[in-house]
C-alpha cells in the first residue's frame, strides 16, 4: 500500500517506523514542516517531504496525526487535489461525522487510534468507522494489524479507547518505574530492576494475549497460600492499587470529554 502519513510527531513517525519493520510491500510518505529530525527515516525507505501534498494523488490510505488546531489549514491544503481517498484520522476529538462533512463524500473518512508502540508492532490501533466504508476500512484495519492489534470499537467509545489505549502507556509506564524504584530498594541497581521489571510486564502481557483468559486466572498460577505474592498483593489493594488506577483512568476520560 502507498500510506500518506501527514504529522511527523512521535505518533506519525512510530507508525512509519512499525510499517517498515512489521508491514511488508508499503511505500510509506511522512510530510512535515521541519524535517531536519526525521531525515534519517530516508534511511529505511520512508520518503519525507515538507509539502503536505508530496506523492498524496498516489496515496491509498492518508493518515493524519495531527493537532485539532491544524486539522482545517491542512484539509485546505490538500483537498483541492485528492478525491475518492481513504482518510484515517488520529486527531484526538475529532468525529467521524466532523471530518466526513469536512472531505465530503468523494473521501472515506475512518477514525483511529493508535499509540507509540507502533513502532515496535505493539501498539493496540482502535478502529471506528460507518457501516458504509467498511470495505475501505478494513484496509486500514489490515495495516495496523501488522503493527500490533486493531479492535474494531463503536465510534462513541473513541474517547475512552484514547485513555486506555494512549494514555494507558503511561500508566503502564508509571508502573514499571515503581516497580524498578522497589527494586532499587530491594537490593538492585538500577538498570537491572528496570530490566527485569519491563521484561515482566512484557511477559505477563503475552499470557493474555496468547491464553486469552480473565487476569485473575494467571494470578491464581503465581500465588501460594501464605506465601510472598498474596502479601504483597494484599497490601498493594490495602492502600487502593486497583482503584487508584481505574480512577486516574476515569479522570483521564473526563479530562478529554471537557
């Protein structure tokens, strides 16, 4: 596929950065105003270009990962010549209905929301689209499959898979840093806390995915009677582990619904 990628931020660039390292057979254009810290993307076969408008007739998929500000400036710039193309937009806020009155009806517009992971085939890319570009959604759908999972959602859950699916790397992020912080404490240098504190995240995330079972299940695996899991399980809920994540999560959500 030819894939259009207008916004060479760290969402824009971690997406062309997955399609070159998981996606075979794409010819992939990034666009954006100051180039000079992306230039070595011409490195693994990205074209990169100032001029929003850079190879976009060829196009079959645009994807914008830009501001909402800069959402109309760049429409105006490109509309005027492309027509009957697929626009993927990961413009946080942005509707479906909103961008589709804005491309009209010759363009398909599809709404996404990846995060960061792209680039390492881990992001998980929630889809939302209308009944009627179906077809031309699941190309898209195809695309960011190859860049980790792409769960088709209902549009009016867009916002909530923004907090945790985006803003859920922090989270999970934050996590990894306490427990290497603990383990500091516990005996390690920092390095290697933080190694074995990523590298089990990372595990315990494949258990689910590969088994595809409740989490509590897998944690039934690792906890003995009396023994060190349970305690130090229980104390974590004694002072609001679960619920002070699905709050700050909750808080998130009412953040983006203003």
């Amino acid at each position: 596929m030819k894939v259009h990628i207008i916004g060479g931020g760290n969402l824009g660039v971690s997406i062309a950065l997955g399609l070159t390292r998981f996606s075979k057979d794409n010819q992939i254009t990034v666009t954006r105003r100051n180039t000079t810290s992306i230039l070595y993307l011409e490195e693994l076969g990205v074209t990169v270009s100032k001029d929003n408008k850079h190879n976009i007739q060829e196009a079959d998929v645009i994807i914008l990962t830009i501001k909402p500000y800069q959402v109309n400036t760049v429409l105006a710039e490109i509309l005027p010549v492309i027509s009957n193309k697929v626009i993927a937009s990961g413009v946080s806020g942005l509707s479906i209905e909103a961008l589709q009155n804005k491309i009209g009806d010759s363009n398909s517009a599809i709404r996404i929301m990846p995060n960061i992971a792209a680039q390492f085939g881990a992001s998980a890319t929630c889809i939302a689209f209308n009944e009627k570009h179906q077809e031309q959604a699941q190309n898209v759908v195809s695309l960011f499959q190859d860049l980790g999972t792409a769960p088709i959602i209902d549009e009016k859950l867009m916002d909530a898979a923004t907090v945790l699916a985006a803003s859920g790397t922090a989270f999970a992020l934050r996590y990894i840093r306490a427990s290497m912080q603990a383990g500091i404490e516990i005996g390690f240098d920092w390095k290697t806390a933080l190694a074995i504190s990523a590298q089990t995240v990372k595990g315990a995330a494949e258990m689910i995915l590969e088994e595809n079972i409740h989490p509590e299940q897998l944690i039934d695996r690792v906890t003995t009677p009396q023994g060190c899991t349970i305690a130090g399980l229980n104390e974590m809920e004694m002072h609001g582990f679960s619920s002070s994540l699905i709050r700050g999560i909750k808080t998130s959500l009412k953040q983006i619904k203003g």
